[in-house]
C-alpha cells in the first residue's frame, strides 16, 4: 500500500561493513558527532564572531554555550535521543544553537524549509512521529504560530517552541537552563533527516549520519579553501543541504569562518552585506545568480571582497556561467549535489572551459558513479544516461520508505538519481535533464504527483498533468495541463486554481505557474499521459510567443 507507513518501515539502511571499516580506516568517518563542529570551534577559535544575523552577532563560545543549556532545557521537555524534531526556521542565529543542542542530545532535527505549509509539516510529522515542532515567531510576514495552531491536532505535537513571542506555545527563550555536562556521542547514528525533492506524492526524510555528513562537509571545506578569513553570506535557506553543507554554515563553523545570514537572497540587501561584512563566499541557485548579474553592473557596492560564488542546485547555463567572473570579479564554483548524498564541484583552479560547461566532478576519490542506459549498461564516456551512485555520504535508503527504496536504489546498494548526465572523460559530468517526474523551478524541486493528486480534487478536474515548460530566469516552471470533468460550470483561471492549492496548505513554489486546458491527453503505448509530449506542446507554445 503506497501511504502507509508502519511500525515495520526501515529507519535507516546501513552501508555494508566492508565500507564501513573501509571509510573508518582512510580516515572518512571519524567516529565525531556534528557536535564536534561546534565544540571543536569554541575551543580553537572562542570569541571569534561565528554567526552574524539581522539583530545579532554570536561568537564561537556562546554558540556553544546557548547550545548546551538549551540542550538541558529541550531534556526537560522530554525529548530524549532519537526523537525527531521538526526545526523551521528562517535564517537566524538561533538556529545553530538549536541544533547543536539537538545533536548533543542524540535527538534528530528535521530540516524543514520556511516556505512549507500546513501539507509539508504534516507529511513530515507523519512519516517521522516528531512530537516537536521548533518555529520563529513570524518571517517574511508569515506567522508560523498560525501555522502551528492548524497543524497542532491533526500532528499531535506536544511541544511547539518558539523563537521570538510564544503566545500560548513554549517560548525558546525559556529553555536555557545549566548546561549539560555530558554529549552524545553515537557517531554512526542518524545525526539528521534531510529532505528530498521529491519525485512521488510522499515527501522523501533522508537519514545522514554523523560520520558520513561531517565527511561530506570536512572535504566540502577543502576542495571550497574556506579557512579563518573566509565570510559566507548565507541567502538560501539555511536548512537546504546545499547552503547547509556544501560547504554551507556547517562548513564555514567548522573552517573557523564568520557566517552572515541575510533574511532573503535580494541583490540589494546581499550586495549590501557583501560590502559591510567583507563577504568573501556566497551560494546560490541560478536564478538568483541571473538577477544578481543584473543587478551588479549598476551597483555602487563595493563587492571586492567576494572570491568565489557557487552555483547550484538546477543547471546554470554556460552563457551565464561565463557572466560570473567579468562582473564580480571572483571565480565562479558549480555545484551539482543532492541531499541524498553525492557532490560534484568543479575546483577552484579548473580552467574555465571546464567551469563554464560542466557541474563539476564528485567530491571524493571514494564516489562511485555509473552512468546507464535504459537497460541498465553503462554507456561510454560522453553519452546520455542515468546517473547512479554510492559512496561514502551516500545514503542506502529513504527514512520509512521501503517500497519506494526498492526502486531507488540498485541491489548493490547504488542511488538512482534520476538524473540525465553525460560524463566526459576526466569524469566531470554535464546535466541534460531528469527521468524523475519533477519540476525545477530554479532549485525549489516540485513533485508532479503531489500537486496533481491535490488537483484531482477539485470538483471541475477530471484529469490533470503537470510538466515542465522552459523559463529564461528559473530555467523550469510548472504548466498543468487540465482536462475539465463534464459537469464543470465554468473554466477556473490560473488564480482560481492557485487560490484551491494554497488554501490546501501548499507551499507557494509548488503552485503551477501556467495552465493550459485540454479535451484530450496524449497517450503513450501503455495508455499513460504521454508528459514528454505535454512537455513538447508547452515548450513549442512559449517559444513561438517569444517571437510574437
Ligand atoms: P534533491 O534530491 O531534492 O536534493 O535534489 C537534487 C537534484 O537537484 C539533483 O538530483 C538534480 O536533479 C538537481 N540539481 C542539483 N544541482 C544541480 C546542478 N548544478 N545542475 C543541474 N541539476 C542540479
Ligand atoms: O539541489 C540540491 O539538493 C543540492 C545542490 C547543491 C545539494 O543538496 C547540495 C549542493 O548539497
């Protein structure tokens, strides 16, 4: 049965032991919990300023500090080891105490993003039985206490913490208590639930341990340079593993950096942090790269500072790649990565051919990757096909997901990414698309699925199918194509149908951006909706309005 989720479902698949000790004896897995990021970093690095957000700055000790009388606070509550803790929370300082808090209690923090709602929250709750739930007050106008108080029942959370006013919920403020004494220090346990895209109507929580995410972080560090003098403007959300790992703030903590936080990824609010705080390393999505270029030439920042931007997440085009370094002055990194595990950087001393046209080549010399054809052969060096892999920071298997697991992964314990790439033949890989039904919206994955099954549920839908059309600044946005159910009083509008997913509960960026009405779908050999077809018809449209 595809939704249920039973006591049966596997938390998390071991690599097998053979690796295992592999991974310990190189010197990969360190037997050290994330904790050690932090607790390392108050020792080697005290009153440096770690963290700078909007209201505040923290240095490395009082991360830790705060972190550890949180902990006994959160202990106080009842949250035990291996409990799941749903943390949404905007860019802020006070999320690294909440997670080093977390950590050193062996509890296990769900990345949630700001932009999910009630849908997401609750899928999440579902498939990880969190009984926490961790929000600030409001952002970006949003206030996540409504938020909580429409979830609050149908998730039965006991505790919901808040940064900022609590109202009637538990304020954070009131939780740092004497510091613990004692951390946890399983490092081969689940240290965290990342999430995924998703490619089904089910949200994916994939389980990183300790020892294989601060892998993936220590050799993020090297191949980025971050050091002592290194400044990370963090404008993504802090959550995403890219921002969150690639090197991101786990990275720059654990580099002895400084990271500033900004509330949102605007040109004129990064390029003024940029400017004040000497920002020398920033991450982004191509389609705030896009307006950044734009925004750059006029500006009367200074941006000297900056020596590498990174781009990941969707594919960045050549022609912008090429923009990167004639504006900003600095040297651009692309990053193609998942949270599932496996990143591919182009080096920082690649010749730009190679940084221009490609995204980069995994990160560690341990990474096996396999690029198939339909039938399950490799293909040779410069041909298209599926991208498979293991490896040291690659998961075995999605959190309580076993059925899905059968598909996702090979039997010999290899991620089918879905992706389309081709490899060339000093192993660099070129994106050309994805199997996966899913949408890309400029980094922000969007399952299909998901919102067509909420799309079916409306009372003039008979039959849906959401694809990808191309779009100039975020590459992919999202085009259902509607077949409308015979008793249907009249046609809903494009904002009538985002109005019905958003009072769903549906995040915004998975609303579709276009709709298109049909009295037929085209069908494949099987009978399904033939998307590659829909996806032709809207790529064809778009492009002869261009030329209108
Ligand atoms: P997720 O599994 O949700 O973490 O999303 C990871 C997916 O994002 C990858 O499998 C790719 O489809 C896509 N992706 C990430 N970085 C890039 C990139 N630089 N170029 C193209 N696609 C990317
Ligand atoms: O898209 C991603 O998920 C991603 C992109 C770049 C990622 O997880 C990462 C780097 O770590």
């Amino acid at each position: 049965m595809k939704n249920k989720i039973n006591s049966e479902e596997i938390d998390f698949t071991p690599w097998n032991n053979a690796d295992c000790q592999l991974y310990k004896e190189q010197g990969l897995w360190i037997n050290k919990t994330l904790d050690q990021i932090i607790t390392q970093g108050e020792e080697k690095y005290t009153d440096k300023i770690a963290v700078i957000d909007a209201n505040k700055s923290w240095t490395y000790k009082e991360i830790n500090n705060n972190a550890k009388k949180l902990a006994t606070g959160f202990k106080e509550l009842g949250i035990e080891e291996n409990d799941k803790v749903i943390v949404q929370l905007p860019n802020i300082g006070e999320y690294f105490e909440i997670i080093f808090a977390l950590f050193k209690i062996g509890a296990i923090p769900v990345y949630a993003l700001p932009a999910h709602r009630n849908i997401e929250i609750e899928q999440f709750c579902k498939i990880s039985k969190a009984k926490s739930y961790i929000i600030a007050e409001k952002s970006a106008g949003f206030d996540y206490r409504n938020l909580a108080r429409k979830i609050k029942s149908s998730c039965a959370l006991e505790n919901i913490i808040v940064c900022g006013d609590a109202e009637e919920f538990i304020s954070l403020d009131s939780l740092y208590r004497a510091p613990i004494k004692k951390a946890y220090e399983n490092s081969t346990s689940v240290a965290l639930l990342q999430l995924s895209g998703g490619t089904t109507n089910i949200p994916k929580l994939i389980p990183r341990t300790h020892d294989d995410y601060y892998y993936s972080v220590r050799e993020s560090v090297k191949i980025c340079e971050l050091n002592v003098n290194s400044v990370f403007l963090a404008v993504l959300p802090i959550a995403h593993n890219f921002t969150h790992s690639s090197p991101g703030v786990l990275g720059a903590l654990y580099a002895g950096s400084t990271i500033v936080l900004a509330e949102n990824g605007s040109a004129d609010l990064a390029f003024e942090l940029i400017e004040k705080h000497k920002v020398t390393l920033t991450s982004l999505v191509p389609p705030l790269a896009m307006i950044w270029l734009s925004y750059a030439k006029a500006t009367t920042k200074d941006l000297s500072s900056l020596s590498l931007i990174q781009v990941g997440g969707a594919k960045f085009s050549a022609e912008a790649a090429k923009k990167i370094k004639p504006v900003f002055k600095c040297q651009l990194q692309q990053v193609f990565g998942m949270a599932e595990g496996l990143i591919n950087y182009t080096r920082l001393d690649d010749p730009d051919e190679i940084i221009f046209n490609t995204q980069g080549r995994p990160m560690s010399p341990y990474d096996e990757i396999k690029v198939i054809d339909k039938n399950g052969l490799e293909v040779a060096d410069g041909f298209p096909g599926e991208l498979l892999t293991r490896g040291p920071y690659t998961i075995k298997g999605y959190f309580r997901a076993n059925e899905h697991n059968n598909n996702a992964f090979t039997s010999d314990g290899f991620y089918r990414t879905g992706d389309i790439v081709c490899k060339n033949k000093e192993g660099y890989i070129i994106v050309e698309g994805r199997v996966k039904d899913q949408i890309n919206r400029g980094g922000e994955k969007v399952s299909a699925e998901e919102v067509e099954n909420l799309l079916l549920s409306h009372a003039s839908i008979q039959d849906v199918a959401i694809v990808a059309m191309p779009d100039k600044l975020m590459g992919e946005r999202s085009c259902a194509f509607i077949l409308l159910s015979n008793n249907a009083e009249k046609k809903p509008g494009i904002g009538d149908i985002r109005h019905f997913l958003e009072n769903k509960g549906l995040a915004e960026y998975k609303l579709p951006d276009r709709i298109e009405y049909t009295n037929n779908f085209p069908m494949t050999s099987f009978g399904k909706i033939n998307k590659q077809s829909l996806r032709s018809i809207i790529t064809e449209k778009t492009k002869t309005a261009e030329l209108a």
